[in-house]
C-alpha cells in the first residue's frame, strides 16, 4: 500500500520482498531482529528528504510496472502463450 501511493517502505527480509522492492530493497529492508540497521534505515529516510521522495517515486514506479493489474494480465498471458507454444500448439 505504501508503494502505491509513493512512498518509502522499512520492512524486514522476507521472501519475496527483495523482489517486491527491486533494486532499491537494500535501502528499505533490515534483517529482523537488527535493531540497529532499522534505525539506520528509519533515520536516513526521515531525515533525507530528496531519499524518501526518490524511494518514493520508485517504489511506485515499480509497484506500476510489474504489479499492477494490467502487467499482472500481461503476464499471465505470456505465461500461457509460452506454455501452448511448448505443447506444439
């Protein structure tokens, strides 16, 4: 939800959300239970404002592209193509 709507998120190492975040997930992701990386990571963002508006921005940029509904169809259905051209099709 946070992506959505542009901005930065502080979340810790889970799968799947290195890809979530992309290239951007070291700056915004804290291995649980590091205490201090999370409060690196809260300080940078709350304290650099052009940071926060660049995660921001790229965070919704990224959520856009790869998880919106419409990429999200078109996955999908290069996933099924791909699969009827392999059956010979």
């Amino acid at each position: 939800e946070a992506m959505g709507v542009g901005l930065p998120v502080i979340c810790s190492r889970a799968d799947g959300v290195e890809q979530l975040l992309g290239p951007l997930a070291e700056r915004q992701v804290a291995t649980f239970g590091e205490a201090d990386a999370f409060v690196r990571l809260i300080t940078a963002i709350v304290c650099d404002d052009s940071l926060r508006r660049e995660l921001g921005a790229a965070n919704r940029q990224r959520l856009a592209e790869r998880f919106s509904l419409r990429a999200m169809i078109e996955a999908f259905e290069r996933l099924y193509l791909s699969l009827d051209t392999a059956s010979g099709r």
